[in-house]
C-alpha cells in the first residue's frame, strides 16, 4: 500500500482481499482520486484524512466486514456524487452516515445506509437523489422515510430493506407500511426486501415502473397477480416473494404483463406451473427458475408465450429435468435456449 499511496496523480483506486487497515496517506496523498473501491476487505474504519480527497466523486465499499460507520470528514468531498455500502458481513448493511449528510448538494446514489440515527429526516434534503438504497426499515421512522422519498422527484431506483426482528423463534423482518405514500413520478426501479402484510397500492399503481424485485414478500397468488396489469414492467424478480405450490392462469390473463421481458422466479415449497392462457406475457423472453427445489412439472400451455427465447434452470427437482430431456421434451423444443 505505501508504493500505492505515491502515486500522486491516481484516478482510480481499487483494494480488493485482505487489507486489515487503510492508512492515511490515502487521504494525503492521493489527493487526485476520483473513484476509491474497497472489496472483500476488512477495516475497523476508515480514515479521517478520507476528507483530503476533494475530488473524489464515488466511494465503493463492497463486502466489507467493517467500517461500522463512515467518517464525518466525508461531508466535506463536496464532489462526492455516489456513496455505495453493499454487503457489510457483520452488520448486515447497516453502515451509519453522518447525520450532516443532507450537506453534500451534488450527491446522486446513496446505497446501502442505514435508516435510523435519524438519517431518515436528513434524506428529506437531498431532493437530488437518483438512486436510493435504505436498510433496517422499520415503523420507527416509517412515516419522516416515506415523506422525505415522495420529495425526491428525480429519484429514479429505490431500494428498502426491512429491519430484522424476533416473534417467539421466528425471526421476521417485517416491511412497515408506507401509506399514505406517492411514489416519485420519474421512479423506474423498486426494491423491496421484506414481509409485506398486503401488496402495497401505491406499488400496484405505478404507471411508469420498468423493473420490480420482490424478495421474502410472503403474499399470496391472488396479491402477486395484481402486478400483471403494470403497462411498462419489463424486469419482475419474484424471490420467496409468495408461498405458493402451483401457479394457474390467474397469475397472468390474456395481455397481462404486457411489456414484461424477463421473468425470475424463486420459491422454496414451488411444484407446479398449470396453465397459461393464450396471449399471456405477449413480450416475455428470458423465464429463469432458480432455487425451485420442489418444481416437477412444466406446463403444457408454454407455446402460449410467443416470444419466449431463453428458459433457465438452477436447482429445480431431478424429475424435471429427466423429463424435459425425454419423453415431455415436446413442451421446450420451440424454445431458441434452454439452460
């Protein structure tokens, strides 16, 4: 790292494996970064010289174990645009900002913070934001979260995670709800990563939504089903998002989804496909199945789906497999690509 930290004319600094610390000299002398990644790394902190780094635009913290928190001299990069925290192993995404955060006027994608601290009132100040990803959501700060999103207007990706919580032995991370919320007008990418009591309608309504990733929802068929008439979804990812052990024709009629082009799956008790009517997913392409442990039978109605190009699977039941490569092939033939 020392010879690194000569190098006074650096752009870009990437640190990815076993670096047990950052030293200074990072901030003092590489004063000309404008982009510094740290992956799979461990750090007790970062240092406080990360302050030096005037024109630093991104900071990239990717499967880090540490830091816990980012150092409040950060606040004074007033070029920093993106400040990404993905994956911190030991606390589960929740890296603390500085509380003075709403200070930086050129910020555009802030992922991975945690929500309380009262973070969730400063982000009512960076009505800039186009990417905004939020752990440990929860009915703390529910109400100063939604009404500092809804005056983000050219926010454009949203990102929330539950906060985790015990009832009895089962560990829940329960996703507050959000109502009343109006959804900024320009959003295009939700994510939402927790157990909804109910799908939410400012979700369903959505007019200009493009791409959808539900994960560990819990709901049921007939709420899932709501999301077909979405006019402009073309990516949905549905991960344990319903508990379900067949899916029917009612998950998606004639000219539903009707811009839907990539189609995930996964769901841990999921059997069987049933039916799917004519003219249903009129602009689907890619259907992945993954992590389906249980799904044995493919439906006949296939064909319905007249663009369909890719069909992958990863970890569905043995039996499946035999199958589509003997005696009920007849259903994937027509399919440019099967994985």
């Amino acid at each position: 790292m020392q010879s690194i930290c000569q190098l006074q004319f650096l752009l870009v600094l990437e640190i990815c494996g076993d670096i047990e610390f950052l030293p200074d000299e990072v901030g003092l002398n590489l004063v000309q970064l404008t982009y510094l990644g740290l992956f799979n790394s461990y750090f007790p902190k970062l240092p406080r010289t990360l302050g030096n780094l005037q024109k630093l635009q991104t900071l990239d913290i990717f499967s880090c174990r540490s830091p816990s928190e980012i150092p409040i001299e950060v606040l004074k990069i007033q070029q920093l645009k993106h400040l990404l925290l993905w994956s911190n192993n030991d606390l589960k995404g929740e890296v603390r900002v500085p509380k003075e955060i709403g200070m930086l006027v050129n910020f555009q994608t802030c992922a991975g913070v945690y929500a309380g601290d009262v973070i969730a009132n400063e982000l009512a100040t960076l009505t800039q934001l186009r990417k905004l990803a939020v752990s440990s959501v929860s009915e703390d700060h529910a109400v100063d979260l939604a009404s500092a999103i809804m005056k983000m207007e050219n926010l454009i990706s949203l990102s929330l995670t539950a906060k985790d919580a015990v009832l009895g032995d089962t560990w829940l991370n329960l996703f507050p709800e959000f109502e009343p919320f109006s959804p900024p007008y320009l959003l295009l990418e939700v994510e939402l990563v927790g157990t909804l009591v109910d799908m939410p309608s400012w979700l369903a309504s959505m007019d200009n939504l493009t791409r959808l990733y539900l994960e560990y929802s819990d709901l049921s068929k007939n709420q899932i089903s709501v999301l077909q008439h979405l006019p402009k979804l073309k990516v949905l990812t549905l991960w344990s998002a319903f508990n379900a052990k067949m899916i029917g024709k009612d998950f998606c009629k004639a000219r539903g989804f009707p811009e839907l082009e990539y189609l995930r799956i996964s769901l841990d008790f999921f059997v069987e496909w049933t039916e799917v009517v004519n003219g249903a997913f009129p602009s689907l392409i890619f259907l992945k199945f993954v992590d389906c442990p249980t799904l044995k039978f493919l439906l006949e109605g296939l064909k319905n789906i007249s663009k369909l190009q890719i069909l992958e699977f990863w970890e569905v039941h043995e039996d499946l497999s035999r199958r589509l490569q003997g005696e009920e092939n007849y259903k994937i033939k027509h399919i440019s690509k099967v994985i």
